[in-house]
C-alpha cells in the first residue's frame, strides 16, 4: 500500500536512505503555511513546474484553482480537505464544500480525456 506523505517528511525519509524504503512513499507538494492565505507570494506558480519531483499535490488554499493547476503540470494525487458547512474550525475556510469538490474533479476528469 503506498503511504501518502509532504514533501517536508519525503526528504526525511530520503535522507534516511538504507533504512526507509521510500518506493512506497507518494510525495505530496505542499507549503508549510496552513492556510495557504497568498499562493501568489509563495512562489506557487513555480513551484508547481517541478512536479517531476512531486507526485501530487497537498492543496491548503482556498478555492479549487490551484488543485487543478496542479494535476495539469503532472500531479496525480490531489490532496483537499472537504466540509458540509462552513464554520470556524481553522480547515474551513479553505475546504471544499461538496458541490466544490464535485466540480474540481469534474474539472480534472475533463482533463483526463483531453
């Protein structure tokens, strides 16, 4: 079973070499600001063009725009924290309500078959 982890553990684990079997690990891009409050100061946009280093993506920003920039430069596994309700719990404002959610992945499916 492959174990999901961020690319902050990924280079601990890397770094271990002989003792961790990294070939389970998928390494999931992300920031370690949460929420991600400016993905445009961040570097985002870069960042996401070294997805030959990254298998997915570890989306804490709000909206869906950045998942789906993501899977277009080669993410394959998309990382969003999903809610029925906003509230204050500190995940809500960048979670996904399940009509969001659903139009992200109608959105990348579409990209599949193109």
């Amino acid at each position: 079973q492959p174990i999901f982890i961020s690319s902050e553990t990924y280079r601990i684990f890397a770094a271990l070499g002989r003792f961790v079997d990294i070939r389970r690990f998928i390494n999931l891009y992300c920031k370690r600001q949460y929420p991600i409050e400016n993905p445009e100061l961040l570097q985002f946009e870069e960042d996401l063009n070294t997805f030959n280093l990254f298998e997915g993506f570890s989306d804490h920003t709000e909206g869906m725009e950045w998942a789906i920039k993501a899977w277009r430069r080669g993410a394959r596994v998309i990382e969003k924290h999903f809610t029925t309700e906003r509230n204050n719990s500190p995940d809500s404002k960048f979670a996904l309500l399940p009509h969001e959610f659903k139009q992200m992945v109608y959105e990348i499916r579409r990209m599949e078959n193109e």
